[in-house]
C-alpha cells in the first residue's frame, strides 16, 4: 500500500515536472514572439565543417528561427556565410516570412576553404547592418543581434572587428564547436560573456543548446525591467523618483552567479 502510494506521489511530480517545463518552453517562444530584432547569422562554411555537417547547421538555422515572429515590421532575419571570404547568403530585407526564411535557410549554400572569422564579423558590420540593405534605423530602437557559429580557430584576428561590431551597437553571440576555443568566442561575443557564449563537442549537439540561446535571445521580454521607489531597496536613500532595476528573473540568476542564492 505505501509502495503504490509513494510512487503514485511520484508520478505526480514527474507529470507536473514536464508540464512546467513545456510551460516555460512556450513562455519563451512567446516571450521572442514579442521581441523584434534585426538578426543575423554569421555561419563558417570551412572545409572542416564538411557538407554532412552543414547540412546540420541549415536545420538549426531554420529550426531557432521558428521562435521569431519574422515579418518586415517584427523580426527580420538575414546570413552570411564565411570561409576565405564571406558571402551574403540573403540580407535583412530578402525575405518577409518566417517560412521563406526557413526555405532559404535550408537551401543555403556550402562554401568549404579557410576560416577567416575576423573578415566575416567586419563584413556583417558594414555590409548587413546597414539601412540599404534592410536593416531599421537607430531611432526605431531594433536591437541589432548576430549569431556566430564556427567549429575552429579563426586564421585572422577577431577581437578588433568585435569591438567595431560592439560599437556599432551590435549583439554578438559565439557559437563553438568541437575544436573552437573558447577564449576566442569570448573576444567575439557581447557581455556577460557567459550569457553569450556557447560550446558543444560536436554538431550533433548543436541542437541542444538551441533552447538556451533562444532563453537568452528572449530575456529581455521574460524579465522586463521594473521600475521601483529607490528608498525600497537603499536605507536612508537620498535620491527621488523611480529607479528602473532588473526583472526578478535576472535578480534570482546575478543572486545565484555570486553564491547568494543555491543552485
């Protein structure tokens, strides 16, 4: 009778588990849903991607753009494709559904050659984010996101075309696999670096990140910022009006990254 009981009580909680869990999925998908962004898929077409491969990468790519509500005045979404030279696979103004995206995304072409990572990120700065070629203007507040995906060691230097990249006000996310090194995806990718940094052994793996980056290309939607009297937080505040903090979420993950608050 208690066995029957006890694991009665524990296929509750496995049912309950899994139901929160797609819970939180479809908060996030809704959470990109709300969010538009002017985005950008930097992808290494080098010989040592191979085509069996990249032929992963082009599912991946269509699979983590199905989070977004792509259409000219929501997401817009654009590729460049990179290995002795980038290539613009198609810019921000190509395509104007999300099913035409991931059409292209699947059709796109494998490259093979060198890895010149440095170029790619230079090129995507001053080629695709740019007004001519579909992306919005600043005053319409689009953030402005890039997508890195390499699987090895740059043969050019990145960390000067990321500092332009980051100036120009772009959101750099690194993307690793196998033999791509981490210090190098730091040098490329925006801060927190360990919110914008990823690496998988393989590219059978690479699908399994997709749900943290889409996590982390949503945040800004799941946890707004609140706005709060600052004498509720600050004893014997001296200054006036509204302080904009961190949504809870974001307070709950900085508590936990400085050992305030268990894992």
């Amino acid at each position: 009778m208690e066995f029957r009981l006890g694991f009665r009580i524990t296929l509750v909680w496995f049912v309950l588990a899994l139901t929160l869990s797609g819970e939180r999925v479809e908060a996030q998908r809704a959470g990109c849903k709300n969010v538009h962004y002017d985005l950008a898929f930097i992808l290494d077409t080098s010989s040592s991607v191979g085509k069996e491969n990249f032929e992963k990468v082009r599912q991946w790519v269509a699979n983590l753009v199905e989070s977004f509500d792509v259409a000219p005045d929501k997401t817009r979404v654009a590729v460049v494709r990179y290995s002795d030279t980038p290539t613009t696979e198609f810019t921000l103004d190509r395509y104007r559904t999300l099913e035409d995206v991931k059409q292209a995304a699947r059709n796109m072409r494998y490259l093979g050659g060198n890895t010149m990572t440095g170029d790619a990120i230079s090129y995507t700065t001053n080629n695709i984010f740019m007004e001519q070629n579909g992306a919005r203007p600043p005053a319409r507040g689009i953030q402005k996101v890039a997508i890195l995906l390499t699987d090895g060691l740059s043969q050019d230097y990145v960390l000067e075309p990321s500092k332009a990249a980051a100036k120009a006000g772009i959101r750099m996310f690194g993307v690793g696999i196998g033999e791509a090194l981490k210090e190098e995806l730091e040098e490329i990718a925006a801060e927190p670096k360990n919110a914008h940094v990823f690496h998988v052994t393989d590219f059978n793996a690479i699908d399994k990140i997709r749900g943290r980056l889409r996590r982390r290309l949503c945040e800004n939607v799941l946890c707004p910022k609140m706005k709060v009297q600052p004498d509720r937080f600050k004893p014997n505040s001296t200054s006036y009006g509204l302080e904009e903090v961190p949504g809870m979420c974001k307070l709950l993950l900085s508590q936990r990254q400085h050992g305030q608050l268990a894992a």
